[in-house]
C-alpha cells in the first residue's frame, strides 16, 4: 500500500513540473540532483553519515542544475567538471582515500577506495538531469500547447518527456506484473537476485505498447519508429537498474535510502529513467529523435 500512495503521490507532481516548464520544472531537478547526490554518497560512504565530501557533492550537483537553468547547458557542463573536481578533493581532504596501494584476492581495490566514486557521482547525478533540463526546454514552451496542439511547434518537448517518463514507468510495472506472475529463469542473480528474464520481455513489451499508444495520439507517422525506440530505451533503462543495483551491492547497501515509503530511495526509483534520458538527449542531440 504504501508503494502504491507514494506512487500516487509523486508521479503527479513530476508531471505537472514538467508540464509547467521553468521555473517548476527547473526547481524540481534541482532539488532532485541534491537528493540522489545524498543518496549516492550514503551509498558510497556505507552510511558513514553526513561529512564534507557528502556535502560536497549535493552542493556541486545542486549547483550544476543551477547553472543549467540560469546560464544554459554549456556553463552547467563545466559546472559539473568543476563540482567533480571539487568532490574529489573533498572526498581526499575527508579521509576518503585507502589505507593501503594492495588489492583483495579477486584483484579489485578495497571497497573504501571511494574518492574516484565520489567524483564519478556528480557526473551520475547531474548530466543525466541537465539532459533532462535540456530536453524541456526553456521557459514559454510546452504547457498549453501541449494540451491542445499535440505534437505541433511547442508541445513537442512535453509530448517526449511524457513519453520518455512512461515509457520508463511502463517498462517497471510490466517487468514486475509479469516477471512476478511467470516467473522463470533469474536475469543476473549474482547483482539483482529477483529480476528474471520473463520480466525483462515483460517491461519491453509494456514500453513497446506505450510508445504506439503514444504515437497514435499525437504521431501516428512515426509509429514504428517510436514503437522501435521505446523498446531500445526500455533496454537502457533495464540496464541502468542493473548498473545501479550494482553499485549498492559493491558497497553492501540494500536501498539508496528509506526516503519513499515502499520504495527505497529516490536513487531506487530513477536509475532507469537517469540512463534512458541521457540516451534519448544523445539522439536528440543528433536529430535523430522522432520526437
């Protein structure tokens, strides 16, 4: 139940920001960038608590989604260059470097190794939401136009980050309605022990149906390739829970943290949407995008 009411609860809000455009839609990936660096840090520093290289990044990885929404998105990527030097070098000064230059038996560098994870974080964190940033445009695009005008000049960027948003959502509940229900074969046990491949079909064929929905409502001319590219980013973001799901396990974390009721942490709930958008913002960039 109480995945069900914070589900409720946020995806509302996510969609109305989007929908609203700057300032809303600036305010909420900013904070969001400070959140998922917490996390990350948590995450990293084994819940150590909060110490200057945690600070560090939140406020680097704030600050690069500022930069992206006051001077545009060249002067927020060096804003992230920048913050990950900072955040390396806050991770050195906080004692997060190793006590020794030996590897363990299996020839992987003692897990309190985590000043590279520190600087590695705000990239993580901040490109994949400046991608998201760039994908919404400025202010005065989308919203109304939107609503009315289907995919013509100015909804355009609304329409595909609705898209990309459900496509993501669609690709999670397929893979749990129908990896819970059929079962089969584990997918990758060793990293995330209950998904399966009967599952991972599942969220393909979930994404697959959403982008033709979509494409009927506001595109039908590129309803292949819309069907074809939802299956591809279904892909990604299957492949960023798994990089994430990943990353907690090295460090022995079972949740980025408790933040969403149900859900684990914010972390837990957008590591597939943080891959699928910085692959749609590469096509976008190469105008390769059907929408």
């Amino acid at each position: 139940m109480a995945r069900v009411v914070s589900s409720l609860v946020l995806g509302p809000i996510v969609l109305l920001a989007i929908y609203l455009g700057p300032p809303a839609s600036d305010g909420l990936l900013i904070a969001a960038a400070a959140v998922l660096a917490w996390e990350w840090g948590r995450v990293c520093g084994r819940q150590r608590g909060f110490g200057l290289a945690e600070g560090t990044l939140v406020a680097a990885s704030a600050a690069t989604l500022g930069a992206g929404a006051v001077a545009g998105i060249q002067i927020a990527c060096v804003a992230a260059v920048l913050g990950a030097l900072l955040s390396l070098l806050a991770a050195t000064w906080d004692g997060r470097r190793p006590a020794s230059r030996e590897r363990d038996g299996a020839g992987r560098l003692p897990a309190d190794r985590l000043v590279l994870w520190f600087g590695f974080g705000l990239f993580y964190v901040a490109l994949p939401l400046l991608a998201l940033q760039w994908l919404r445009g400025p202010a005065g695009t989308g919203g109304a136009a939107a609503a009315g005008a289907g995919a013509s000049a100015g909804g355009l960027e609304v329409l595909r980050l609705f898209w990309l948003i459900g496509l993501v959502w669609a690709t999670d509940i397929g893979a749990f309605f129908v990896g819970s229900t059929l079962r089969g074969p584990k997918l990758w046990p060793r990293i995330s022990p209950n998904k399966t491949w009967s599952g991972m079909v599942g969220g393909l064929a979930a994404a697959g149906l959403l982008g033709a929905g979509f494409a009927i409502a506001a595109a039908p001319e590129a309803l292949w390739a819309l069907v074809v590219l939802s299956v591809l980013l279904s892909l990604v973001a299957q492949a960023g829970d798994f990089f994430e799901s990943g990353v907690k396990r090295h460090f022995g974390a079972k949740d980025a943290s408790g933040l969403i009721p149900g859900h684990g942490g914010l972390l837990d709930r957008v590591d597939g949407l943080l891959a699928a958008t910085l692959a749609l913002a590469f096509l976008a960039w190469l105008g390769k995008s059907p929408l």
